[in-house]
C-alpha cells in the first residue's frame, strides 16, 4: 500500500498532507524515517506510526473495533446538541475516521459502548433478529421487589408501542438496583420499560454488550478489540 494512502487511511490527512509530511521528513515508522513519496509499505507489518516526532495510535486495518467505557456526559454522536461528543474522547487523526457507534447510550448512560467502521458488525451486533443480549444495572427511583422482575419478563407495553416488549432477563440486587438483561435496542427502551413498570430509571450503566465488559478499563477509556 502507498505511504500517502496509508496516512489518509489512519486520518492524518489530505493526499497533499500527506505527500507534505513524507516530502518533510515528518514520518517515522517503527523508527524508520520515510521521505519518498513513492515508497510502500505493509500496514499489518506497522508498529509504531510518528508525525513530526509525535506518536501517534496505530488504527487497525481495514476494519476497527472500540470497547469504550462511556462516562456520563457525553452524547453517542458526532454532532452532538447539549454534552461533548464520545467521539471527542479519541485522538484528533481518529476523529477523521468513518466510525459509528454500535447503538447508541444516552448522555446520561455510562458503561459499554462499542464503537466500528465496519457497517456489516454495526449491523449484526444491532438487528433484534441476532438477539445480542446487553445486560444493563438500573438503579430504581422506587424500591421494588419480584413482581417487577416477574412484569419485565412477562413483557409491557411501550407507550406509543403496538407489541409487547419482553425483558430477556430480570433480577434484583437490591430494593433499588435491577440487573436487566435485553436483546433489542429500541429508543430509550430500558427507561421506557421500567416506566411501564410502575417505576423510574435513577442511573443506568450498560455492563455487557454481547460478550464484551468494561472489566479493568477506567471511566473514559477505550481499547481496540478482536471480533
């Protein structure tokens, strides 16, 4: 693959950028100084990428897969109205990148957040008919006990929804805090379904999408992943 295509590809630049930063002397990969414009290289072979002395995070080729750690306060989009975007939470040459969430967490919402360029994962990880489980900890605004869970797995009518919604799982850890497992992703579906419950989402935090945990990873982190 030509060099100026691969730095196009890892969002450092424009074609012209590129060739400038090459032309320079501004690009170092594992350790080698590159500054012919014509030169290849091979992207799996690529360790560790600089710009101007600057290292930089080496994105996966061609396709990317994030486990991020949503902290509250952000919006799962890239033109967000009211909190920064999670994508800000990326070095500046990623933010270039054509990547989307997989679903998406409201602003107040923490937890697993998966984050591809890959349109056929985004796909599958999303259709109700692959019934990828995402487990969600919902702290309740009123103390329940088990005919809750026993209703969220019965199934509930969402307002303004013409089909029963069931919870594929449903246990309580305490007087306030339920662990919900769901294999949809409808709009605002945990807090609707708790609302059609009889009670109120307080905080909500995804702990599992899939297989995928935030186990060892700090609020606001994120890390490539293997699918």
């Amino acid at each position: 693959m030509q060099l100026f295509k691969y730095l196009q590809s890892q969002g450092i630049g424009s074609r012209k950028e590129c060739l400038q930063l090459i032309e320079n002397n501004g690009i170092a990969i594992n350790g080698i100084l590159y500054n012919d414009t014509r030169c290849t290289i091979r992207p799996e072979e690529i360790r560790t990428l600089e710009i101007n002395g600057e290292s930089l995070v080496v994105v996966p080729m061609p396709y990317f897969y994030i486990l991020l750690n949503k902290p509250a306060g952000y919006e799962t989009s890239h033109k967000p109205q009211h909190y920064p975007s999670v994508f800000s939470l990326f070095p500046n040459h990623m933010r270039r990148l054509s990547m989307q969430a997989v679903g998406r967490l409201d602003a107040d919402t923490t937890g697993v957040l998966l984050i591809t360029n890959d349109g056929g994962f985004n796909h599958r990880q999303t259709s109700p008919k692959c019934k990828i489980p995402k487990l969600y900890r919902v702290t309740l605004k009123h103390a329940a006990g088990k005919t809750l869970c026993a209703t969220l797995k019965n199934g509930v009518l969402l307002r303004d929804e013409n089909e029963i919604v069931t919870a594929a799982d449903a246990t309580l850890e305490s007087s306030h805090t339920l662990m919900l497992t769901i294999t949809e992703g409808k709009y605002h579906q945990v807090k609707r379904m708790i609302a059609a419950a009889g009670n109120r989402v307080e905080q909500l935090h995804r702990c599992k999408f899939g297989n995928q945990t935030t186990e060892n990873l700090p609020e606001g982190s994120w890390k490539f992943i293997f699918m």
